[in-house]
C-alpha cells in the first residue's frame, strides 16, 4: 500500500470523526471577520515578483489597477483610470481619477503611475513574468491626471494586463523603500488595508474606509479579515467544521462530498487546463511523436471522458482546442478525437509501428492516479509509456532541453481569459515551443499584435485549427476547484482563480 | 577535558560547513534554482532574468563562497520567497521551534525515563506490559493520525484547545503531546533494558547486600550505569525536535524551522534553506558533543578513554 493509500485512509477516518462533530457555528461572522486559510504560505506582497495565486489574491485586496476586469460581463471597467483611449496604436492614453487616497494618507496621482510601472518595466527591478511589462516602453505624465503609455510592441494583451495585474503603489513610499518596503509594509488605493503581518503565516486586513468612491471593486461589506496558512488540509477541515474557519479553497473532489453536508462546498471552473505536450521537433531527437499519425493516435488513445469523471468531477469537462473556452479567441471548431483504441492502434500500424511504440512520459504537477490512467489507456492502444514523475522545475528543464517526447502537465493563463496567454506561449515559436510549426507561429503573432478582435480571433482559430488537426498536443479538461465555505458565508468563485472577498458578505 | 572540548569544537565547525557545502550543492543537483523560482507560469525568459538578477549564473563554488563570507559576518542576506531579511524570518520561526521542542523532550524524557525504570524493576509484570504497550503504540501510529484524531476529539468535538497555529500556548498543548509520544518509546525501551541489564551486574548485588535502600541502589548505582547510552540517544533525539517534526508542524499550521526548511527546499528559497542547515548541522553537533561530555562526566573510564 502506497504512502498516499495509507493517508487517504487514515484522512477518511479522520473525516468519518469530523462527521460526527457537532453543528457548526457561524465562525467569523458574528465578529465581522472572514476567516481564511491558505494551504500554501503567501509570497511578498509586491505583486510585481509574485508567481502564487494566494500572494497574488492579497495583493488585489490591497492595491488597485488602472483598469478592472469584471468577470462576470467580461466588461473593462474604469478603476484608478477614469477613462482611457488608444492616441495611435502605439500609444495609450488615460484620465486619472481625482479623489484617490492611498492606505498611508498620500494622495493618487500621475506620478505615481509614471513611478511604479517606470520602476517595474526595468529590467534591473525583477519583474517575476516579464511577459506582464515587456510590452511597455516608457509611461509619461501628461498633466497631474493624464499618463501616456508607450508600447514597445504591439500587444492585444495589455488591457487584460492593466486590469489589475499591474496595481499602482504610492511613488514617495516606493520610492523610499523599494520593492523590500513595500513587502515588509504594503501599501495601496485597495479595498482593504493590511493591519498586520507574519509573513507567509498570518495576515490581518481591516476595510478600507478611505477606498474611492465610484470603484468597480465595491464597498466591501466585511470588515475585516484574517487569513492563515494551514498546510494541512485535514486541519483546514476540522477549523471549518468547529466554526473557526469561513474560507478555504482547493478541496479534493472526494473530500468536497464528504464535507458537503456540513459546510458549504462551492465548485467553480477555472482557466487552468492539463494537456500533454509532444514533441515534433527537437535537436538531435527523433521521437515517434514527430510523427502526426502517432500523435493522432495518442490523441485517440486516451479516454478522457472518463478520466475527467473519475479524478476532476465538478465542473470539468474534456477539451478538444488547446485553450481553455473560457478564454477569448478559444476557438472550438476545430478536429475532436473520440476515444477509440482500434483507430488508435491502425494509426500507429499505417504510420510504421504495427507493434506499438515506447515513449517516455514525464508527469509533473499532476495527481499520479490521473498520469497512471492515461498511461494505461496509452499502453491498451500499443503506447507503451515509461511514466516518470518529477517536479515541475525539473520537468520543464527537460521539456525546453528537448530530452521528453511528452509532458504532462497544466497551464493557468495567469488566470488571463485571453488565449494570447497560452497558444503563444507553447505555440509562438519561443522555448517552450517543440512544435516550431512557422504557419502556426506566424498566425499566433499576428494575433498577438493585433488590435482588431475580429482578426486576432480568426488568426486565432485558424492557428488552433491545425494545431488539433496536426494533434501537436493532447489537451485534457479543464480545472475546477472546490471552496469550503462557513453556512453564513456569501462567496462567489471566479475561472481566474483571484478569490474576490471584496464581493462576499454575510447571510 | 579541555583538549577533548577544543578538538570537539573544530570538528563541529568543520562538520557544519561540510554539511552547508554539500547541502548548497544539492540544491542545484535537484533542479534549476532559476526554474523553481520562476513557478510553473515561468517562461525560459523568466528564468534567465531570474538567474542573473539573483546571481544564480554563477559557478555554484563562487557562490557557496560568497554565501559563506556573508554567513560569517552574520548575514545570511534576503529571503527570495519573502524578500525580508533571513534573519528576520528565523527570528520569527526558532522560538517556536524552541518551545515545541524542548517541551516535547522534556515531556518524552519526564514519561519515559521513570516508566522504563519502573518497567525494569519486573519485567513481564504489568506494568512492564503496560510501558511495552504505550512504546509500541507510540512507534506504530503515525503521528500525523494521532495528531489529527486529538484535533477533532479535544479541538472540535470538546473545543478545549485551539486546532491549529501557536498564538496562545494552549496551542502547543495537543502538538507536545503528539510529538513526545513519537520521541518516548525508543527513550523508555533504552532505559528500561539498561536498567534491566546494570540490575543483575555484581556490584548491584553488592550495594544491596551492604543493605542500601531501593532508592538509593535504583537512583544512585544503577541508573548513572545506565544511562550512558540513554544520553547519546536522548541528544540525537532532541536534535530531531529542534530540526522540527515537518509533519507534526504541517498538522498543527505551527510555523517552526522544520516546515520552513521544507517550503524553502521546494521553492528554492536558498539563502533560507542554508541559513536552517547551517543552524540545525551548529545544534545537532553541540548536541551530541555535550552528550559526550555528560557520559565523560559520568564514566571516569571514557574521560581517561579521550
């Protein structure tokens, strides 16, 4: 019995005991705090070198952007920025909202905006993804409420971008204290304010009173919250039930079914996705995958129907595009491979392997269970899989060295509905691309570059077109997660996977 | 004794920095420190501003250096996870450690070491059976079950003591209790059989004839006998508290060094990972050294031996 057979029934056992506890109780309303608990321990909080989502969740209680995504229409909503118009394709322009008080007492203005992302597009400051400033050029004041942004290339993505990903600090305070300054102490226009910190433990946040009228973020209607690491989910569940805990995310679908009858288990969709990538091209290499009637094959190899029931269940369903449809220019018309082993099998036979092949498939940041089925329905078909699991780092070394055939993993989008934020990525030609297919490269860059949307969703569509017709990947489904919630919690998810507490209240 | 000290002391300082080189090696032998830090949504070019903007370009040797000259002026520079000073971090997660440890051993210690002298006084009566059971029960159950079966008895079903975190020191109730009971059983059953074995040696037989009372046979000539191994023993155990019982610290949400290690290690945070080794390597060496020079303090025989 393996060590994770072993948990999972000593887990249920544990849970079997939580069953048997009595009523909950209304955690953190009664005082007006949202008690939240995190599995993982959050970053700095300046969003600029941020890579994880609880990090990235806090800091968009703290700071604004200049614009807001409201996920629910899809519509850009003015934030800091009033409003905002292209000069020339090349240049942004935008009216900076008057009124705007920062946590610290400091006045909103021009030049804090001209401060913070001059400071962040500089190479020198870190940036965590470049992919998130590299398209700004310079940013200049206009007047005390007028900015211009220069784009160093075109790119469709920016106003996804400026939609809160790229929050605006307070230019004196960053400027005295930097990137350390603000982790040690951040401060922003946000919703909330931070009252205390043990970094990576415990965070305490108190509404704030000062946030600017007329915000697309809302009057909060919780006062205050208190968010804690708590990397034991068994634990997590053991707070929620005794009353102590209001918030958690991340549930395991089959833990989700036990503690649906004594707490609220909110399941929602999410951008990420799991695919298995092959490889067509890599130096030196010569994996069957080059082929495109074993990838074909592979595609019709693999059940993903019953995968997605079995190990995802929620709101997860299998993908056929390699994007998530979530996404704009997620183009769905495009060749399905339905579960069909013999076809599989009489492809490999016409491209050459009557006797089946063997690949290696390295699996990283993927249950093992969900790897082992699609190795197993892989080896059904004559695909016979070495599966090897590493970490992520290690895996996608391998990957961008060119030494795998196939990878399985997943891919979040920055949680950008926008599929500039995938297909370019693994398709647009750079290193994670070992597909290097100049066609798709070309219509994935046009697109990228465009600010016409009709044309980058066809470019778009076309690009993933011959990507499925050419099998170059094998996407699998998409991701949902399970949220916990007290009874008196009002709490609704978002495919972005940014909780939203600015938006929940009590019952 | 003072040669024994000195010569002691250099080889804990040598096994220290042995112990922060290789582990510094290992972290890049284990994948790209760059990649790691990057996260799964880095792309190849993430990395690489990644790896040059923390000087991970570097040949591994220069950095180890450099880390070292730092190390040795007291600066164990900034937390690439947190972006706060390393000894902030530490600062904030060794007193935790500290009580949850050295509770836990003194607890384990307290149970242990009277229950195995009692225990040897009649083996296979029942209370020998009875410490036999407690010792067996403490090795077979994973702590991370018990640990969660008195978070849902005393946490959730009586609500006695908080479930997780260490903000009141109620909290560190339920996860001294686990952790000892993890610690007692190897203390007790050593214990027990040197007991057992210092009770049937000849001298024994001679200090009860001379007419000493129990006590003082018990106490006074059998246990300094017995204990030598009890102490090497109880030094390695108490070291493992201190370095943090990972699971016990992720059940509990207690933040103590052992998790940061551990979270550290998987984000490639490297100045806090060789900050934690150096510390733990500095205790685990003080540690069996002064278990050394107690067993020297209580055998003549190993002082003259060194």
């Amino acid at each position: 019995m393996t060590r994770f057979a072993i948990a999972s029934l000593l887990g249920g056992v544990a849970l079997t005991l939580f069953g048997m506890s009595a009523q909950p109780a209304l955690a953190g309303k009664a005082d007006d705090t949202l008690n939240v608990a995190f599995a993982l321990e959050p970053e700095a909080l300046d969003t600029y070198k941020i890579a994880g989502r609880e990090g990235l969740i806090l800091a968009r209680h703290i700071y604004d952007g200049l614009l807001y995504k409201d996920l629910d229409t899809g519509e850009i909503k003015p934030a800091l920025a009033s409003a905002w118009r292209f000069v020339d394709p090349m240049t942004m322009e935008f009216d900076l909202r008057e009124g705007v008080t920062f946590h610290n007492g400091a006045k909103f203005s021009a030049d804090d905006v001209v401060y913070t992302l001059n400071t962040v597009l500089d190479p020198n400051y870190g940036t965590r993804f470049r992919i998130s400033v590299d398209w700004i050029e310079k940013v200049e004041k206009v007047s005390d409420y007028k900015v211009r942004i220069k784009l160093a290339k075109p790119f469709a993505g920016a106003i996804e971008m400026l939609a809160d990903a790229l929050p605006i600090y307070p230019a004196a305070y960053f400027k005295e204290g930097g990137s350390a300054g603000m982790a040690a102490k951040p401060v922003g226009t946000g919703p909330y304010k931070l009252t205390e910190m043990t970094p990576g433990i415990r965070y305490a946040f108190e509404r704030f009173d000062g946030h600017y009228a007329g915000s697309p973020k809302g009057k909060p209607a919780i006062g205050k919250i208190v968010v804690r690491t708590i990397p034991e989910l068994n634990t997590q569940f053991a707070e929620l039930l005794a009353g102590k805990l209001d918030w958690t995310w991340r549930i395991p679908p089959d833990q989700a079914a036990r503690l649906a009858s004594r707490v609220q288990i909110v399941n929602g969709p999410i951008m990420r996705i799991a695919y298995v990538g092959m490889t067509v091209t890599a130096k030196g290499k010569d994996y069957p995958t080059k082929n495109v009637l074993v990838r074909r094959a592979i595609n019709h190899a693999v059940n993903r129907e019953a995968i997605v029931k079995a190990f995802a269940g929620g709101a997860s369903q299998v993908l056929n595009a390699a994007c998530n449809p979530k996404q704009f220019g997620c183009a769905q018309d495009v060749a399905k491979y339905d579960f069909d082993p013999a076809k599989a099998k009489a492809l490999l036979t016409e491209a050459g392997f009557p006797n089946g092949i063997d690949i290696e498939m390295v699996f990283a940041a993927m249950p093992r269970p969900v790897a082992e089925a699609v190795a197993s329905d892989l080896g059904k078909a004559g695909i016979r899989v070495t599966l090897n699991e590493q970490q992520f780092a290690a895996g996608v070394q391998k990957w961008r060295a060119g030494d795998l055939p196939a990878f399985f993993t997943n891919w979040g989008s920055y949680g950008t509905g926008d599929v500039a934020f995938i297909i370019s990525n693994f398709f647009g030609g750079g290193a994670d691309d070992m597909v290097q297919d100049k066609e798709v490269i070309d219509l994935v860059t046009a697109a990228d570059q465009a600010q016409d949307r009709a044309l980058r969703q066809d470019n778009y569509a076309k690009a993933l077109k011959k990507i499925a017709d050419q099998a170059y990947w094998l996407p699998m489904y998409d991701f949902n997660i399970n949220y916990g919630l007290s009874a008196s919690l009002v709490f609704k998810p978002h495919p972005d996977e940014f909780a939203r507490w600015w938006l929940s209240s009590w019952k | 004794m003072l040669p024994f000290l000195t010569r002691r002391l250099i080889v804990a300082v040598l096994v220290a920095l042995a112990v922060s080189g290789i582990a510094f090696g290992l972290m890049f032998v284990a994948g790209d420190p760059a990649v790691v830090l990057a996260g799964q949504a880095g792309r190849a070019q993430d990395v690489e501003m990644i790896r040059q903007a923390y000087g991970l370009d570097r040949p591994v040797l220069i950095q180890f250096v450099a880390w070292l000259g730092r190390a040795l002026t007291g600066n164990f520079g900034t937390s690439l996870y947190f972006n706060i000073p390393v000894a902030a971090i530490i600062g904030e997660r060794l007193p935790v450690t500290l009580v949850l440890g050295s509770a836990a051993f003194v607890l384990a210690m307290l149970v242990a070491v009277p229950l195995g002298i009692l225990a040897s006084l009649k083996p296979g009566g029942w209370l020998d059976r009875f410490a036999l059971l407690l010792a067996v029960t403490g090795q077979a159950i994973p702590s991370f079950w018990l640990g969660l079966i008195l978070i849902v008895v005393f946490g959730v079903w009586w609500d006695m003591v908080p479930i997780s975190g260490t903000e009141s020191w109620r909290g560190y109730i339920l996860p001294v209790v686990v952790l000892s009971y993890y610690a007692m059983p190897a203390l007790m059953r050593l214990t027990r059989a040197g007991m057992i074995e210092v009770l049937g040696a000849d001298y024994i037989r001679t200090a009860r004839a001379k007419g000493a009372a129990q006590a003082r046979v018990l106490l006074v000539h059998a246990l300094r006998n017995a204990v030598l191994p009890l102490v090497s023993l109880a030094a390695v155990q108490f070291g493992l508290m201190l370095s943090g019982s990972i699971v016990i610290e992720s059940v509990f949400a207690i933040n103590g060094l052992g998790r940061l290690a551990w979270e550290s290690l998987l984000r490639s945070d490297l100045p806090v990972v060789q900050a934690i080794i150096l510390i733990l390597s500095l205790v685990y060496v003080t540690l069996t050294t002064a278990a050394d020079v107690i067993n020297a303090w209580l055998d003549p025989r190993l002082r003259s031996a060194s």
